[in-house]
C-alpha cells in the first residue's frame, strides 16, 4: 500500500483540478487561457502538496489520531495560503474579485477556507487509505508471527522427533546386539554341552574298560597288577576333573559376559597335563606318544581356553589313531610359537577336514543345529582359537592329520 500513495495523490490532485476548472470558465476565466493554465498548474500543485503534508502529519506516531488530523487541516489552510501570495503575481485564480483587493485578515481567513475544504476532501481520502495500510501491515506482522510460531513448533517437533528416532535407533541397536551376544551365548554353550559328551566319551570309555579290568585282577587275586590300574584310573579321573572345571570356568565367564583373562601360561606344563589325561587311551589302543618341544616355553593367552582346545585335539588324535603315531612338536616360526599335533591314521575322512576349513567366522555367531554332532571338537577348538587370537588351521596329507596352533604372544619362562 506504501509504493501506491504518491499515485494516488497525483490521481486526487488531478481530479480536483479538473473539478473546478468548468466553474472557472463559466465565470469567464476562459478569456484569458494563459493565466487560467497557470491558476491551474498552481492549484494542482496545492492540491498535491496538501496530499503529502497529511502524509507528513500521518508519520508523526507521537501524536494520537485527531491530533494528526487536526494538524493536516492547519496545514491545508497554511498552504492554501502561501501558495496564493507565492504564485497570484503571475496567476490569478479569483480574477473576478481578486484576494489583494480585501483587507490581509479577510484575504487570509478565505483562504484558509478554501484549503480547509480541499483538506475535506483529501485528509479523509489519506487518513481511510492509511488505516487500510496499517490493517494490512497488521495482518501481515500477524502472519509473519503465526508462521514463525508454527516454524518454531515444527523445528521443536523435529528435534522431538529426531531425539526419539536416535533414541529408538540405540535401543534397536543395543537389542539387536543384545540378540546377538544371547545368540552367542546360546550357540557357544551348547557347543560347550556337546562337546562335554564329546570330549569326556572317549577317557569314560577308558574309565569304564580300566574299572573292569581291575575288577577282573581282584576277582583273581592279581592285586599288584589292580593297584598299577587303579593308579592310572585315579590319574584319568583328575584329567578328567580338570578338563570338566576348565568348561565350568569358560562357561561361567559366557554366561555372565565377563572379559576373558589372559594370563602367562606354561605351555609345556599344560601339554603334559593333557597327555597324562590320554596317555592311558593311547596306550590302549597300541599308538606312541612323541614329544619334540622345550621346558621353558610361555604363552599369554587364557588357561581354561587354551586346555579346551589341547583336550579337543589329543581327544580327536587319540579317537582315530590305532596303531600308530601321535606326535606333539613346538617350533619357532617368523618369531612366533608354532605348536604341532599331529598323528597318522586311515578312518576320517578327508572331506571332514575340508568342511572344518570352509567354515567362516560367520560359524560363531550361527544357531545350534541340534542334529550337527560331525566334528564338535574341533569347531569349538577352532571358534575359541579365534577368540583368543590363536592361528589355527588343520589338514591330511598322506594319511597324516596336522593340527597347527600359532600363537601371536611368546616368551620365556621366569625361573
């Protein structure tokens, strides 16, 4: 509305102009065109110069609306005024009855009437036009206020939104790893079941052979020969213990999510535990023991674990050997403690070593196929190989099977 009141000041003053032009040429002011031209120039220009002093007046915020009013109508009759005694040398525009001819107080009082009418017509039309502005400035302030309101509110919904869907997404996140650690658990346990029925069949088998024996040496009376078997039944009854509180300890530390504690561990000590366990099995069946490694040789890595591992592999070496050779070696390669077991046998067949070797990491985290007993030793060997960083690969080549265990911590025995 701003940018259109000079237009429409121009538009008023005209139509002003041109209003009382007739009554001037009827009164005969026609004769004289050049003076009537130039009354008329002069009374334009009035006219519009009164339009944009009641626009003065309409700025002046510190008055209040009559004040405003009041003052544009004073100034209407001031500049009817001065323009008559500023221009009437040039132009008359009373030609009948000049306003020179009348006493100054009687010249001026006409002419302040005669701006008060003009001021009648304009200061209306001006005051109307400005409070259609102010409404409409009013309206779009309002507007402006409702639409940043409603910014404000969709910018605190989306920070709403945005906090509860990060919210949403961690609790998703923590039960999806949630799932994930349940599922490993799940899956490492009854691994950890199975191979308790595993692992413990084949030194019970033994147990079981060993307890008939003596009972056949009693029943005869052979008590020397009884008590040498009943010695190496009490020492695979304590392999067997420990092997069973070693499952116990890993299984306590899954179940409750504890980190695993890596400790030094006397790698030589640990072997010829586990060979004490099977050493009565071995013999059983006809096979001899080699061992090829030193007496001073550490690792860092977890003791429970580790024994889980050696049991699975001596139990394996020892279930499909008959009549040959288990050997257990340690080598020093690229700096790293390379442990070796190895034995020949003729039964297993070689695709089972190829699955083991074809299943990824992946493995850990699958669901427990209840149906899947083929090769539970050495999965779970190799699983918890991983989960202590151990290198662990196995194969068969000419009827020799090679378990390799690399370990990545190495060090000297503390005497």
């Amino acid at each position: 509305m701003k940018k259109y009141k000079p237009v429409l000041g121009v538009l008023i003053a005209t139509l002003l102009t041109v209003a009382v032009l007739p009554v001037r040429i009827s009164e005969g002011q026609g004769n004289d065109p050049s003076n009537l031209v130039g009354s008329e120039l002069v009374i334009w220009t009035m006219c519009f110069t009164t339009w944009c002093v009641t626009y003065f007046a309409q700025l002046q915020s510190k008055l209040q609306k009559w004040q405003k009013i009041a003052l544009s109508l004073l100034l209407c009759a001031v500049i009817s005024n001065i323009f008559y005694w500023t221009f009437n040398p040039f132009f008359e525009d009373y030609p009948t009855t000049p306003m020179r001819h009348y006493p100054l107080a009687f010249a001026t009082l006409r002419l302040s009437i005669r701006g008060l009418l003009v001021g009648l017509v304009i200061v209306p039309i001006a005051f109307l036009f400005e409070n259609e502005r102010q409404s409409h400035l009013a309206e779009l302030d309002a507007e402006k206020r409702r639409m940043k309101a409603s910014e404000e509110q969709n910018r605190l919904l989306e920070t709403v939104v945005s906090e509860r869907t990060r919210t949403l997404e961690n609790t998703l996140f923590s039960l999806r790893e949630s799932e994930s650690k349940l599922d490993n658990q799940v899956y490492l346990l009854s691994r950890l079941v199975a191979s308790v029925t595993h692992d413990v069949g084949s030194p019970l088998t033994y147990v079981i052979i060993v307890a008939n024996k003596i009972n056949q040496l009693l029943e005869t009376g052979r008590f020397n020969e009884a008590s040498q078997f009943s010695k190496e039944l009490h020492k695979t009854l304590i392999s067997m213990s420990a092997f069973m509180n070693n499952l116990l300890e890993f299984t306590k530390t899954q179940v409750r999510s504890e980190s695993i504690l890596l400790t030094h561990i006397d790698l030589p000590a640990l072997i010829n535990e586990k060979v004490l366990l099977f050493e009565g099995i071995i013999s059983q069946k006809n096979n001899r023991l080699l061992l090829d490694f030193e007496n001073d040789l550490t690792t860092y890595t977890n003791y429970n674990l580790l024994a889980v591992v050696l049991h699975n592999l001596l139990d394996n070496a020892a279930r499909y050997t008959q009549n040959g050779v288990i050997s257990i070696k340690m080598k020093t390669i690229d700096g790293k403690y390379t442990l070796f077991i190895e034995n020949s046998v003729l039964t297993i067949p070689e695709t089972f070593v190829e699955d083991l070797d074809t299943r990824a990491a992946s493995q850990w985290q699958k669901r427990p196929d209840q149906n899947e007993n083929q090769g539970i030793g050495l999965i779970l060997a190799r699983n918890i190989c991983t989960l202590l960083g151990i290198n662990f690969s196995i194969g068969i080549s000419e009827g020799l099977v090679t378990a390799q265990l690399t370990f990545n911590e190495m060090g000297k025995k503390v005497i």
